[in-house]
C-alpha cells in the first residue's frame, strides 16, 4: 500500500502509457489528462526534467525567453517570444521558466529549465511514475505489451517521449577512441591546446564556443558548409549566441572551419592525427590535434522498437512518422518531444520543422493528444462554429499572433472548415502535411512561412472539392497582417465558400 501511494501506475492495464517525464513526457501527459485520457507516465529518472538534467553540457540553452516582450506575460501570444515553457490551460501555470530566470541573459541556463520544467509538473498535478525504466516491447492484437524494469504494462497506445539525447557517432575508422560531445573534459583542460572538433551544428559551435578563451587553436569539420542563412532559422541550426567562432574563422583568428569528410582518426603518443578529404574545395588533409571531441550529435533510443516494424529516417536516428507522429511502419506507436521531428512536414523553402526543440514539439503534443483522444478513446471535443464575417479577421489574427504558426512556421496550420451541415467550424490546430494530403470537406489552412530572404508572409491553403490550392499573401515589414490590403486578399480568395 505504501507503494501505490508513493509510486503512481503500478504495472497493469492502461489505456495508453507515456514514456519519458521530459518536456515532451510533461507536455504530452498534461494534455491527455486535460481531454479526460486516463494513461500511465513511466520515466527511468529520479525527477522531471528529461535531457535538461544534465544538458546542454556548457550550461546556457539556445532558445530565449524573454521575460519582456511585446505580449503580456501568461498570455497565448507570449508563448511567441518564449520557447521554453511548457503551454497549460491554466494562465498561472504558464510561461514559468522565466519565472526562474535571474536576468543575466534571456537565454535560460540549464539549471533555470530544469527548474521550470519541476515547477510545471508540481502545479499542473502530473504524476509519474519516477525510475521505471522502458527495457522492451511487444505487440499483442489490441495494442502493446511494455516490459520495464516494475513489471509489463499493457495498453492500446504507447507514446515515446524519450528524446533524442542518445550520443551517436558515424562509422568513421578510429572515432571510437574519439569522446564524445558528452564526454567533453572541463574547458580548462584544453587551455593551450589544438582542439579537433568533428561537426559543425550546435553542439559543435558550443563547445568552440566555450573553448574560446582556452584553446590555442580550434577547427571544426564536417563535409557540409555552414549555412548560416538557412539553419539559423531553425532550432536544428546554429544560434547567433554560437557564431563567434565562425565569424573568429572569417577574420583568421586562430579558429578553423573545415568543409572536410572524416576517412580516418589514430590515435598517436601526442594525441591525434584526423584523415580527411575536402570537399568544397577538394583536396587531402591530414592534421594533428591534442584532442579530439565527437559533436556528432544525437539519437532516439528506440530499444527494440525497430524489431516491430519501427522505421527511421537519418542513418537510424529518429522515427519515420505520419503527420500525426505515428511510426510511419508501426501502428498505435506515437512520438513525442523531440522525436516528433520524425515527422517532417513540407520543408518549405528547405526549412524544417522546430520540432527538434521545445517551441515547437510542445505545439505537436497538444495536437496529437487531441487527435488521440477522438481516434482512440472516443473523446468528443467541441469546435467553435464562426459566422462568415469573422472568418477572414480571425485567420489574419492567428497570422499575426498565434505562437503555433510562428514557432511551427509551414508546418501547423489554423484550419477553418466550410460545411453546409455544420456550418463554418474551427478545426483547430493541425499539421499542414496532413491538411494538404488529407481528403475533406472545403477548407482553409492559415500558416506563417519565411522564404531564403527572410521574408515572413501569411499563406492560405485553401481546399475546394478536393483539391488545395497555395496562396500567398503579401508580407508586411512590421509582421502585421490584419491590414486592409490582407483582408481583401483573403476575402477574395475564399469568396464563394462563405
């Protein structure tokens, strides 16, 4: 008795089970439990927090919250200009990482998220069911079997919340006595050293970073150029709080940035001697290093999922999904936090999802858990039905201010259905990929988008009898779309169906 009162979810029947008390654990709990979905929360950790217990390893995150921003604090707007707290119903309960935030920066330091993410769980209530660990999973012909270290539970729907913090290498001869990003010594134990860094995304670019005032030379390599225009605008690229080192690379200062393919890495007496082939410029390099650090990312850890028809995209490292987070090959097996980049959206303009952080994959998790609750458990949720006149203000509203489509640019969409039964309905949040590839009624799916010029523009899709078109409106310098130009754009081109 004692257990069931301190240990919640004992092993057992459960309608669906939640994997992981990260932030996309957290977030996807809450919102289950706020559409009535009775599950289980299983985490092998002693405490919420995911990832943010122990990474980023030099302390600083790459995502701000402002704690002063043109929207007002605890409102659905504000959620635009802060990328790390968790979203909740409740106002008290949102935009708590600022809360915890000392000031000196508004990029909150890993202990300040951390400490954000306990206080979301101790005020929303979410229980968990702390050092039980995931170690298998078997199908059954109603759903799964999940094996932990407390005994099997048993469920319908399995979502895995587990990140994607496992350290991952390529197949590079010799990188094995390579440490890894993870196993980075302490910055001063590369003061005066050549210090070889194997990537060039952000876990390269933090540890240059840090290792600026120690190391006496660095270089980083990987066999693609840096592009800064392009990954700078996803959480997936570098940060302007890493580019020092790139532009200390520009001005020759002792920083190197190598667009290099890795062959081969020894280990000598001295320390290193990394083998590589350029390839913007092509030619053979062989250099010598003190020290060598493998910033060669991350991936999802997926045990045995793989054995049960789970694909994966990028060399094995993150889930093939659906739309809707789905395993791709693997039914009722759903993703959340940050391996709901497995599901890639259009790519507009080559730029992905933010699903990889979470801005964006907080979004997703409220999306899939609506869409559980009525596919899986038969929870109705009620949509607001709008007049005709307040179809075109409220689009442009949600363009000017919706963190969703912000934050998920090209890839969430406020979607607005037009049905002579029930009427002129708000579908709610959904992803693009699914409303342009899915068959229904006449409809209209509002994003926000960016082209290669930085450009940010309103675009409407918009299905009538089966078939979407694209429109795109005019941007607006000042990000303001709910301009008179706007309205009589969107006007027209939804005439007919109002």
């Amino acid at each position: 008795m004692a257990e069931l009162d301190t240990r919640p979810f004992p092993p057992g029947d459960y309608p669906a089970v939640v994997v992981g008390s990260g932030p996309g654990g957290l977030q996807m709990s809450y919102c289950l439990a706020r559409l009535g979905v009775r599950h289980a929360m299983l985490s092998a950790d002693p405490a919420p927090g995911g990832m943010f217990r122990r990474l980023p390893l030099f302390e600083r995150l790459i995502t701000w919250s402002k704690p002063h921003a043109p929207a007002e604090r605890g409102t659905r707007p504000y959620e635009w200009y802060d990328w790390n707290s968790l979203l909740a119903d409740d106002p008290a309960h949102r935009a708590l990482v600022p809360e915890f935030m000392d000031g000196t920066s508004y990029f909150p330091s890993r202990a300040e998220m951390e400490r954000g993410l306990a206080a979301f769980a101790e005020r929303t209530g979410i229980q968990v069911r702390y050092g039980c660990r995931w170690e298998g999973t078997r199908r059954k012909s109603d759903g799964f079997v999940l094996l932990t270290s407390d005994g099997e539970y048993r469920c319908r729907v399995a979502v895995f919340a587990v990140g994607a913090a496992q350290p991952w290498k390529p197949p590079i001869p010799g990188i094995e006595s390579v440490p890894h990003y993870v196993e980075a010594k302490p910055v001063r134990a590369y003061a005066g050293k050549r210090v070889f860094i194997i990537g060039k995304r952000n876990s390269g670019f933090e540890i240059a970073d840090a290792l600026l005032p120690w190391a006496r030379q660095i270089i980083l390599a990987s066999p693609r150029p840096v592009l800064h225009s392009l990954l700078s605008r996803s959480t997936s690229g570098v940060r302007a709080r890493y580019l020092q080192p790139y532009e200390d690379h520009v001005l020759a200062g002792g920083i190197l940035v190598l667009d290099a393919a890795i062959g081969r890495i020894e280990r000598t007496p001295d320390g290193y001697r990394v083998f590589a082939e350029g390839t913007t410029i092509t030619r053979a390099l062989t250099l010598s290093a003190d020290e060598v650090i493998a910033a060669t990312g991350f991936a999802t850890p997926l045990l045995d999922l793989p054995a049960l028809g789970v694909a994966t995209v990028n060399e094995g490292r993150i889930p093939a999904l659906t739309p809707f987070w789905e395993s791709i090959s693997g039914p009722g097996i759903y993703f959340a936090g940050s391996a709901s980049q497995g599901a890639s959206g259009l790519r507009k303009h080559g730029i992905g999802s933010n699903s990889g952080g979470v801005a964006g994959f907080r979004h997703n998790a409220r999306v899939l858990a609506a869409h559980l609750a009525e596919t899986c458990f038969g929870v109705r949720i009620d949509r607001p039905v709008l007049r005709p006149d307040q179809v075109v203000p409220y689009l442009l509203a949600e363009a000017t201010r919706a963190p969703e489509l912000w934050n998920q640019q090209s890839y969430l969409a406020r979607v607005v259905s037009f049905n002579r039964e029930r009427g002129i309905v708000d579908e709610g949040i959904l992803p693009l990929a699914h409303f342009v590839d899915a068959a229904g009624p006449d409809a209209v799916g509002m994003v926000v988008e960016t082209d290669r010029e930085g450009n940010h523009y309103p675009v409407a899709y918009v299905r009538r009898s089966g078939r979407v078109g694209e429109h795109a409106l005019e941007s607006d310098l000042m990000l303001d779309f709910e301009t008179t130009p706007h309205r009589a754009q969107l006007r027209a081109l939804l005439e007919g169906l109002m």
